[in-house]
C-alpha cells in the first residue's frame, strides 16, 4: 500500500515538471530495470495491488502495454477482464435472502422434537402446519434437536390406485410379562390411513377373525376389495363371511406392515404388556391418537379425521399415552 501511495505522489509531480527531466528519469529507470532483470529470477511475483495497479493503467491508457518489460501484455489484459468480471459481480449480488426463522418458531421446534423423540421432520412439519405455522420442512430439519437414534426408514410402496375402495388386515403377535403371546388384528382403510379395528386376543380363529371384519364395518360401507396375507388362520368361515359382505379376498404380500411398523415403534416398542385387558386398553388409546390427532404423509400431513388449522391462541401440548407422544392445539 505504501508504494501505491508513493506511485501516485510521484505522478502528481510529474505533472510540474519539464519534459526533458521527465525523459532523463524515463531513461534511466528504464537502464535500472535492465540491470535488475538481468539477476532477478525468471518468474517474478505480484501483489494484488501491483495487480491493480497495472489493469488501472491499462484502462486510463491502452498504450501503456508497449512500455512493459517484466510482465506480458497479455497478463495485464487478463488482469483487467479478472477485474471487470469482479467489479460487476460485486454490482449484482443478491441484496437479501430468505427471512430468518423467528427466534420462537426455532424453540417450538427444538421442544417438540425434544419431547417426541421418536417424531421425525415430516411428522413435526405436519404438526406446525396445524398450528398455522408455515415454515417448510427443511427448516424443521434444520432446528430440531439432534437425537442419537438413526433417522427412521420410510415405505417406497404403497397403493395409490383404487385406494377408497381398498382395505388391508393383517396379524401382528406381542410378547407380555409373563412370557405369554398375544396376537392383535389390525384392519385398515387405504383412503385415509384410518385403523377400523384393533382387536386383541389370546386364540385367533377364523370364527373371530369374521367377527371383527363385521364389527368393523358394522355401520361403514365395505371395501371392494380387501388384501390379506396367506396365513392359514383365514379358513373357510372368513372367506365365506367375506363373500356374504360383497368383499373380493385378494390374498398376497400383506399391505399392513407400515401401520404395524407405526404400532410398534410409537406405542408397543415403550411399554410392557400386562395381559389382554392392558394391551386392549393401549390399542384403543393408540387408534384415539392415530385416528384424530396423528399426521400423515398419505394424507398431506393430516390426520385421517381431518384437524382444523388455528392460528390464534397459545399453543398448549397434551400428552397422549402416558407422555410417549404429545398432541399440540392453539387454546
């Protein structure tokens, strides 16, 4: 910076002085520079100012480029075009950005992802949603506390055809206390991702099976078709109970596996099954939440019975199954 200052108190200078003096000091810097690039290394190196020095020379006068001697023409010429793009990159730069996220939307965010560990960004994303606030879900990604738990798998596969008219039912078998093994029937409406019937028993018979598919849909319109798996416990009775309803069997790979996977990891996988009357009672309250106040991504990040977005109130969380999860609402 100091020879850039003296460089242009030097020219000031120049501008009182004869022309004679000027050539005799032209000449002899020229003689210096000769003698010094003759013991100077091949490849010289330059500053940012000498950069800049040399590119505002060659905009003030283009015929500077025949006096130079330690340094290409060229290299000054591409010095100049660095410049030019960089002055006119500097001139375009964005002057704003995305709105930063409110300082509480940033807290909420941390203290539900705190109090439902076992929530995801989507499933947070969908909750705020409900709440009237409208951040996208890369935010909630952003500002959710960072558990230890790897970050859940989700389905590639599900039905998208027909899916009103399609019902899935399928077993799932749960371990109690007292080492015994309790199976419990889920069956599941596609429209919406709404659990019709969770029934717990000690002896699954095809007898209790139609029993359950009728109790479901006992004031509902049945499905046109519903998809099973090839257990044997699907005897004669349920296929003949199915016929009588109007339901065409399409026995194949179950369907149910994501709403029992949910089963399990939200509800099942955090507590210790007493007996039948517990596992009755955890299941109502599991279908409660899953039906009414559970987001999903089937549903656009709704619950199958549709909530109502508030805006206004204050946010109060109510715990659901004992803490485990937390249903949030504007009072």
């Amino acid at each position: 910076m100091k020879d850039a200052f003296s460089l242009i108190w030097l020219a000031l200078i120049g501008l009182f002085r004869s022309r004679a003096s000027l050539q005799v000091e032209i000449l002899t810097l020229r003689h210096q520079l000769n003698v010094l690039r003759r013991k100077s290394p091949q490849r010289l190196t330059f500053t940012s100012i000498d950069r800049l020095g040399f590119a505002g020379l060659y905009r003030l006068a283009p015929g500077m480029l025949d006096a130079l001697a330690i340094v290409k023409p060229e290299t000054v010429i591409r010095w100049h075009r660095a410049g030019f793009r960089a002055c006119w990159r500097w001139k375009s730069r964005p002057r704003g950005g995305r709105p930063k996220t409110p300082l509480e939307i940033r807290h909420l965010i941390r203290e539900v992802s705190l109090a439902n560990p076992l929530w995801g960004a989507p499933r947070i994303h969908g909750e705020l949603l409900k709440l009237g606030i409208d951040v996208g879900q890369t935010t909630v990604a952003k500002y959710m506390a960072r558990g230890r738990r790897p970050p859940s798998q989700g389905w590639k596969t599900f039905l998208h055809n027909h899916a009103d008219g399609i019902a899935s039912m399928d077993l799932f078998v749960v371990p109690t206390i007292s080492f015994r093994l309790l199976y419990g029937l889920l069956i599941l409406q596609h429209d919406r991702r709404q659990i019709l019937r969770l029934g717990v028993t000690a002896h699954p018979t095809a007898e209790w099976i139609s029993r359950q598919l009728t109790e479901a849909y006992g004031w509902k319109v049945e499905p046109r078709y519903i998809i099973r798996d090839r257990d044997a416990v699907y005897g004669d009775v349920f296929i003949r109970r199915l016929r009588a309803m109007g339901i065409r069997d399409r026995p194949t790979a179950g369907y149910s596996e994501r709403a029992i996977g949910s089963i399990r990891r939200e509800c099942l996988d955090h507590v210790v099954v007493f007996g039948e009357r517990h596992q009755s009672h955890l299941l109502r309250s599991y279908t409660t939440y899953y039906s009414a106040a559970r987001t999903h991504l089937s549903v656009n990040k709704d619950a199958p019975s549709p909530r109502t977005i508030h805006s206004a109130g204050r946010i109060l969380p109510t715990p659901v199954l004992g803490g485990l999860h937390h249903l949030y609402e504007r009072v």
